[in-house]
C-alpha cells in the first residue's frame, strides 16, 4: 500500500504523536493515506483508539527501524 503523505514522530510522546496526526489528516482529502511513524509506547494504544474515536481506518500497524512504529491511516 502506497502513502499519500509522511508524518515522522518519532521522539515525540503523548499526546503529540496524536495530535500531530489529526491535524495533518484533517488537511488531507477523504481517502488518502497517512504513514506515521511514532516511537512513544503509549502511541500502541493512543494511534488505534484515536482512529476509532475519529472514524479514520487503521489499515496496518508495524514494527520499523530504531523502535519505531510505523502506522498507516486511512482518512475518512
């Protein structure tokens, strides 16, 4: 699955990861995709829930480089 837009987090703990996240996904047109990577290890639990609390979709969530976590979101 290819991304529409890149948001790295990493270093940042919550709530940033989130809030930085809703705010780019709120620029962005219904549909696309947003790669973000986080490295806080609240963002497990924060990322999905606020994808359910807000409708977006979750398409996957992986392990990346570093300790990073490396989420796509659907907008919706």
């Amino acid at each position: 699955m290819t991304d529409d837009a890149t948001l790295d987090t990493s270093g940042l703990l919550c709530p940033l990861p989130v809030l930085k996240a809703r705010k780019r996904l709120k620029a962005m047109t219904p549909g696309a995709v947003l790669r973000l990577i986080a490295t806080d290890p609240a963002a497990v639990i924060d990322i999905p829930h606020f994808c359910a609390e807000s409708g977006h979709e979750l398409l996957s969530m992986q392990e990346g480089q570093d300790g990073a976590t490396v989420y796509l979101i659907r907008r919706s």
